[in-house]
C-alpha cells in the first residue's frame, strides 16, 4: 500500500500477532507507543456500528519530536506518527504506516525535511521486519 499520506503492507500473521510485532519492531527503532485508539471498540460503543480490528497506534520517537518541534513549533499538530493494524472484512491483516514525507512537504523548513527522512528511513524498516 502507497499512498499520498502513507505507505504499508499486508502481513502473514494474525491481528493479535501484527500488533505485537509491529510494536516490538518500533521500538527496536526507539519509538514507543505513545497512545493506542480501538477504532472497532469505538465505532461498536458510539454508534453501536461492527468493523472488523482495527487500531491506530501513536508512536514517538522522543529525539525525532524534540527535533521536529525545534525545527518548526507548530508541527506538533502532526505528531505522533500513526501506526494502523487493521484486519479486512476478508481476514487479511494490514500494517499501515504514516509518511513523514507528507508531513515535509506542508513545511518548507529544511530542517523539517531531514527529520522527517530519517524518520521515515526508520518506519521502513520496520515495515520490512514484518
């Protein structure tokens, strides 16, 4: 999966199993998971609505942040970087990754640019170890 805002893949493993990987890889990389959204409890709960799982996942990276932040202030308002695990109607599991190249391209501070870089160098391989 590619797209304008972010990038993924369809995974051979279970929900359960997907989310405990992805996690597992993440940090490895020196990202925690800041927060965790069930969008399927949420939907079931609010609007009393059925979707298969699905959770995003928001993942910091302390240092990456501080330089984000420093770079330009009001970048917080794309922070942290989400993480979706989401199972389809047909069982198949998808591990979905924000781009932080999105988040450069509505900046034009070069410093911006070489965080996100290396942030988004950092969510690859995460991908890739799935």
């Amino acid at each position: 999966m590619k797209n304008a805002y972010g990038f993924g893949k369809t995974v051979a493993m279970s929900y359960e199993q997907a989310l405990e990987k992805v996690t597992a890889e993440l940090q490895k990389e020196g990202f925690g998971v800041l927060t965790e959204i069930d969008v399927k409890a949420t939907m079931k709960k609010k609007l009393d609505h059925d979707i298969p799982p699905y959770k995003i996942l928001g993942a910091c990276n302390p240092p990456f942040a501080r330089r984000a932040l420093e770079a330009e202030p009001t970048i917080g308002l794309l922070l942290p970087c989400n993480v979706v695990v989401r199972q389809d109607d047909g069982g198949a599991v998808h591990v979905e990754f924000m781009d932080p190249d999105a988040m450069q391209k509505l900046s034009s501070s070069p410093d911006l640019a070489k965080v996100a870089a290396e942030v988004r160098e950092r969510l690859v391989r995460v991908m890739n170890a799935l």
